[in-house]
C-alpha cells in the first residue's frame, strides 16, 4: 500500500459491539429434526468463514451474531421495542435463528445492532492484536463496505437513522458503502425486511406460506430477512469491486478483466497466475479492458481430476498497488458438439462426459435456505461424490458463494436454476405468452441476470436453467438468447421439463419414476431433468410423522433395488436414443417429500452407498434378481377376489370376518389406460377392499415377497397382520418386502390376503401376489 503523510494519518477503529449478553442469549428454537453440525454452532460466531472465495481480502469483519429483531405492521415505523434476539444469518422461520416465527406479506422484519466507532490517530497500518479483539482500522481515504450475501426479499438499510440504500431479490449479494453515514462513538445500523413470499410474483422458489404451519406436498417453509452472512470490509477508495474469469483451455489462456470502484484516469491493473506457489503467467492492462493471461501446459479441471489455479490481481496507480484481491480459477470448457458416433452431446474439455446426478433443493431442517455449518454445506456437496454422481441441479435455489467453492474444489458439475417465480401470465394452453405484468418480468430478469454476473467465474456451472415446468414461463425465446448472450461459454437450458419452445441447447424431459429420454436433435442434446423419486420414510427421520414419495418403497434393500434398476434403464437411454444426462430426484428428503437418497437430517443414507455409487458411475449393475411366483398375479390369469366398495367392519382383514356378500371378480381391478395395467374389472370408486384365500405350500417363507402394482395408496394384510404399507403409485409391478410379523403368521395350507386400496388422483388400479427370489447361480 502507498503510505500516506503524516497529516492523512487519522485512523478510525470500529468496534463491532454484540449485545452484552451473547451466547447466553440465544438457545435453539424447538424443531422436529436437526442435523450433525446443529449443536456445532457457536452463537457468538456463527458461520465464520471468508463468504467470498473468489475475491479474498484481508481486512474483513463478518457481522453474523446475535441481532435484536422485532416483527411490525408492514408500514409501521421502525420500533422503539425489540421482540428479542435473532441469530444472523439464519432465517427467521429457522430453529438456529432462536425465533422460528412466520413473517407474513402484511408485516416487516426489523433487525438493530450497534456498531461503535472511536478515532485512533497516528498509527500505521492495520493493528493485529486490535483486529483479533475484534476491530478493524479503516483508514482516512479508505472507505467501509457493508455487504449482505442474501435477504430475501426487500431489504432497506439505515445507519445512524440515514438511509444508506435499499435492495429487492431474495437470493442475490448486494452492498453499500456506509463509510459517509458512520459518526464518532455509538452507531446505530438497523436493517428493514418485507418478504411477499410468492404474493407480487417476484422469483421465490419452492417457498410457500402455509407450508410454515401445514407442510405439505413440493412446496416448503418460506425464508424471510437475512440468510446468508453479512459483513464489513476495509477497501481503499480506488479498489477492485468484482472479476470476471473467462478460461479459454482451446487457445491456452484466461481473460480477466476488472471492475473498479472510484475509478480514476490511469488506472491499470495486474493480474498474476500461479500454479501452486509458482508465478506461471502475468499480465497488465488499462482497468475496463481484458488481459490476456496465457496458460501453457494447461491442467485442465474436471470433477475426476477438479484442479485449480491461483490468481492474484493488483490495482495500480503510479507504479504502485493501491489495493489486491486473491482469487482462483478452472481451465474447463462446456459445449454442444457430437460423439464418434454423430450423436450431439455436451462435451467438457472436447470429451463426452455423461452428466449424472441429483436434485439438490439445498432445505435444512435447522436453518430452512441456510446450512448450519460450512463443514454441512460441504458434506452434502462431498456425499454427492460418494454417491457415485458427477453433476448435481442446484433446484430453483440459490446457494452462497461458499457452496459453488466447495463443488469448484471438490469437482462437481453444476445445473443452475433460476429461482422460480410467476412472472409469466398461468394460462395452461400458453405458458409462453406475454409477463403478467411488465414489473413482475423486469423484477424477474434483474435477479436473473444477478445470478449470471455474480457466479460467472465458478468453473463448476456448466449450465443455466431458465425456467422449470412452466412456472412464470414467458418470452422463452427472448430470455434464453439474452442468457447466452450475457455467458456465451455455458450451456443454456430454456424450461426443464413441460413447455418446450425449440430454443437452447439442451431438450429436458420429466419422467416419474421413468426414466425416459427426448430425441437428440441437430442442435440440441436430449436430457432427462427429472425422474425416480422413491420413497423411503426412515422412522424418526421424518419432518412430519406422515410422509410421502412419488413411488414408496419399503425398506433398504426395495429402495437400492428399485434405484438401481432404474439407473440401469438410464445408462441403456444413453446409448439409444443417445441421453446425455440424467438428475435423479432427490439428494435428501426436504420436509414432507421422502424421495431422498438422505433423510432430511442428513443422518441416514438410505440406498447402499457403495453399490449404488460403482453402479452410476461406471455403469456396472449387479444381475436382476429372478423370481419363483408361489401366488399368481393378473400377469399370469384371472385370479378371482372378493371385493366391496363400501366401507366394510372394523376387522375386514382379518380371516373370521364373513365376506360372503362381497362381490366377486377377476383381478386386476382399476380403470382404463392407467399405466402397467391388466384391468379386468372397473374400479372408479375412492376406495376398494378385497379378500382372497391362497394355498401356500410346505416351504420357508423368510424370503416370500409382495408382487404388487398399486395405484395409488395400499395396505396389504396376510392372515390379519399387517404385511406392507405403501403410500403413492406405481406404473408397473413390482416386488416389495413383507413385514416380518406378518411372514410368521404364514402356515402351509390355506392363508388370507387381505388389501385396501385408496385412489388419490390420476389413474387407478390394484393387484397382487406372492413370489420368493430365486439364488443366483454359481
């Protein structure tokens, strides 16, 4: 830094002053589930690390801690009274926030904290042990940023009763300059949120008001005020405010060029590449211009091999550095181009590389939108890897800078949605026609394009996703040009799912459980943006005690079974018709949903992680199982059942109970064209309930399982207990376990099948037998 005279040496020491009371003040509000890293998080310094990887100074306060909040009328004044204590920046519906209260459209968030500011004149530089107490020295001719990762949604913030700036979008980075609002001794910084959560249209995700008191379906607890970290950084009044990193690995070089905050004539800047702790490339250039670093040798990054290099930038005014920032970057490229057998494919450093991975919501039971801990929000991340994937769909969320850091080290590729909102005009037969309103899609295309600017330089995004089936989808030609035109170096996918315009370069299907995969066409790649979600609800797991999943199994080994069976079919689809990527729904289950490969809490990894990773990754699949059928289903013949369509006794299921006024008639039972069914007699009705006597034969029944296609909810009996409980559909039959209860009260001879299906909506249909699994031979 150039030293300044002794006249400009006045220094001002900010003392970043919690409430007297710290950790004593906040305790974890009550809450269904928490996580492994709940209890590892410190009150008096929650979430500490460097929130900004790609652009790292020294001279930084993180402002995370206990603030008071108070919730008021929405044009209420700022109140003389505050509620109590709020731990930044987990969101007000969070447990870890202490709070966990609902802000409604109609009210206003209110935080307060002190900041006291004292003159220390006649020092050089910044004081180490004054830093460590925790104050930082900003300088005469420096000036003080305060930024804010995310507030969701409208953030207006004061200093010192001065209104210093206001922001709207709920997932993008902000800041503002207080250094002018800022006096000598107490500072008052008071920070005011309204949150319309999906009310004006404006991007929200899968945010939803009633789901903060009745959880249900794929909508879950909104996340209102200040959810991700706030902080103080000492800048000199000529300083880099951003990077933009532009690897060329084709041509061996990195554009860099910087933006510039007070910028001055004769401005340059220098940017340094390093290799480890070896200078390997630099280069100078006038500041609004790019520079050419050239690369040789390039070690290129991938998610096998995630390499990373060093950079360095310099502002510099006279020969000499005003201000630095350090940095890093990945020598990767992203595009559309064919395989050797013409097949069009995204190519990641000219090599197909078949994407696969998850659905990631990133919800957390104890902070909703906010990880815990940075170590929880790169567990997630480093389980991904384990579980054998490549890639992940960040789902229409929007992650801190430290989680995109974290899939650059770790290597892991990255689908980017944009937060989902309703900007576009809810007509079935035309999601593509004009915004609802013009302020709706201006609001709309702001975040959109903030979500671009702010994370162009992570070398894990290979892929914007615009809208996701359908929801406020409009002008999607439009967008998606303008998209490619704001990051012409990644792939763009204009809706995954739904309402398909021809434009892009990917072409996404939906399938549940499928999967299923597009034609590649001459300028778009086929892509499979969702399909699975089975259903495991591991007890004591849950959010709520009832959950639910797009297919339910039973256990463990069901659900490894079933995920790998269709993983299988997946691999089978990249070759023909020639699918390029798969996402699997989900990673974990998120509130009421269990389709997750992890349970909510992120204590349980319910499929086998080992072969299902060998399996995904490499395409080795262990041999189908075979079965021997002991209990006939409609596959093979019109099996005759009892059956009512009226509510029947308490002790239906049981084998003294007389059904002989029941109906009788061949399986299966359920409607036309309902998928994967033999439907011999109609079933319209809510509910059916049959009744069927089998002779089993003199053998072990350990092993026996369920041969079952229901559609939707079923409840199986064998002999009065209890033998499987199944909640949602299936599009074909399938094996599942049966209770061990219920397999000891089997008997050689005659025994009772009892079922109870209830329709829920869509087609419908039951039937079932019996089979055991065949060994496999030696």
């Amino acid at each position: 830094m150039t030293k300044l005279p002794f006249a400009s040496r006045l220094f001002f020491a900010l003392l970043i002053c919690g409430p007297a009371v710290r950790a004593a003040d906040w305790k974890l509000a009550p809450v269904a589930l928490t996580t492994p890293w709940t209890d590892k998080v410190d009150p008096d310094h929650p979430l500490p690390e460097y929130p900004r990887p790609q652009m790292v100074r020294d001279q930084w306060t993180n402002l995370n801690g206990l603030w008071d909040y108070a919730i008021e009328p929405r044009d209420a004044a700022a109140p003389e009274q505050y509620d109590g204590k709020i731990l930044v920046p987990y969101p007000l519906e969070s447990a870890l926030s202490g709070v966990r209260r609902q802000l409604l459209p109609e009210q206003a968030l209110w935080y307060r904290r002190a900041l006291q500011v004292s003159v220390d004149s006649g020092r050089l530089g910044v004081d180490t042990d004054r830093r460590r107490a925790g104050q930082i020295i900003l300088r005469n001719g420096y000036r003080w940023l305060l930024h804010f990762g995310a507030v969701d949604w409208q953030a207006t913030v004061s200093l010192n009763g001065k209104q210093i700036g206001e922001h709207k979008g709920g997932y993008d980075s902000f800041t503002f300059d207080i250094t002018d609002a800022l006096h000598d001794g107490g500072n008052e910084l008071i920070v005011r949120v309204w949150d319309p959560t999906g009310t004006n249209g404006s991007p929200h995700g899968k945010q939803q008001l009633g789901a903060f008191s009745k959880p249900s379906g794929i909508m879950y607890t909104p996340c209102s005020g200040i959810w991700q970290t706030v902080w103080l950084e000492e800048v000199p009044a000529q300083s880099i405010a951003s990077l933009k990193l532009t690897p060329e690995p084709i041509a061996g070089v990195l554009l860099v060029s910087a933006e510039v905050l007070g910028n001055m004539p004769g401005l340059t800047f220098k940017a340094v590449a390093l290799d480890g702790n070896q200078e390997i490339a630099s280069a100078s250039g006038k500041v609004g211009n790019a520079v050419v670093l050239p690369i040789k040798n390039e070690h290129l990054w991938s998610p096998d091999d995630p390499y990373l290099y060093t950079l360095r930038v310099d502002l510099v005014s006279d020969g000499h550095a005003v201000d630095s920032v350090a940095s890093y970057f990945g020598m990767r490229k992203i595009a559309l181009g064919k395989d050797d057998k013409g097949i069009l494919r995204p190519l990641l450093n000219g090599k197909f590389v078949f994407q696969s991975g998850p659905l990631d919501q990133g919800f957390w039971p104890d902070g909703i939108y906010t990880a815990p801990t940075d170590d929880a929000l790169r567990y997630d991340i480093e389980m991904t890897k384990k579980l054998g994937f490549n890639m992940t769909r960040k789902h229409v969320k929007v992650e801190p800078d430290r989680w995109y850091y974290w899939c650059d080290k770790l290597g892991l590729l990255v689908w980017q949605d944009m937060p989902a909102g309703s900007a576009g005009k809810d007509d079935k037969k035309d999601h593509d026609g004009v915004p609802a309103s013009a302020e709706k899609a201006e609001q709309f295309e702001t975040e959109l394009r903030a979500l671009i600017e702010q994370h162009i330089n992570h070398p894990a995004i290979v892929m914007w996703v615009v809208f996701n089936e359908g929801w406020g989808q409009y002008d999607t030609p439009r967008l998606t040009a303008w998209v490619k035109s704001l990051d012409p170096t990644r792939l763009v996918n204009e809706a995954s799912g739904w309402n398909d315009r021809q434009v892009g370069d990917v072409i996404d299907m939906h399938n549940y459980p499928g999967p299923g995969s597009p034609a590649p066409e001459a300028t778009r790649a086929a892509v499979l943006g969702e399909f699975g979600g089975l259903g495991l609800a591991v007890p004591s797991h849950t959010w709520v005690e009832k959950s639910w999943g797009y297919r339910v199994l039973t256990g463990q080994k069901a659900l490894t079974r079933k995920y790998l069976d269709l993983w299988k079919k997946v691999w089978e689809l990249r070759e023909k018709p020639g699918l390029s990527a798969a996402v699997y729904t989900q990673l974990t289950d998120v509130e009421t949903e269990c389709n997750g490969l992890l349970t909510y809490d992120r204590r349980v990894v319910k499929v086998d992680a080992q072969e299902s990773a060998a399996a995904i990754a490499r395409g080795e699949f262990p041999a189908p199982p075979e079965y021997r059928v002991i209990v006939p289903t409609a596959q093979a013949e019109p099996v005759a059942w009892r059956y009512t369509l009226a509510q029947p006794a308490a002790d239906w299921y049981k084998p003294a109970f007389d059904a002989s006024a029941w109906k009788e008639a061949p399986a299966g039972f359920g409607t036309k064209r309902t998928p994967g069914a033999i439907m011999r007699t109609e079933w319209k009705m809510d509910d059916i309930w049959l009744r069927r006597t089998v002779t089993l034969p003199d053998m072990k029944f350990k092993d026996l399982m369920l041969r079952i296609h229901h559609d939707d909810d079923a409840e199986v009996y064998l002999n009065g207990v209890l033998a499987a409980k199944m909640g949602g559909y299936l599009t074909d039959y399938d094996e599942v376990e049966v209770a061990p209860e219920a397999l000891a009260a089997l008997k050689p001879g005659e025994n009772l099948i009892a079922v109870h299906c209830h329709q829920v909506y869509g087609g419908q249909y039951i039937d079932l037998g019996l089979v055991v699994p065949v060994p496999p031979t030696k």
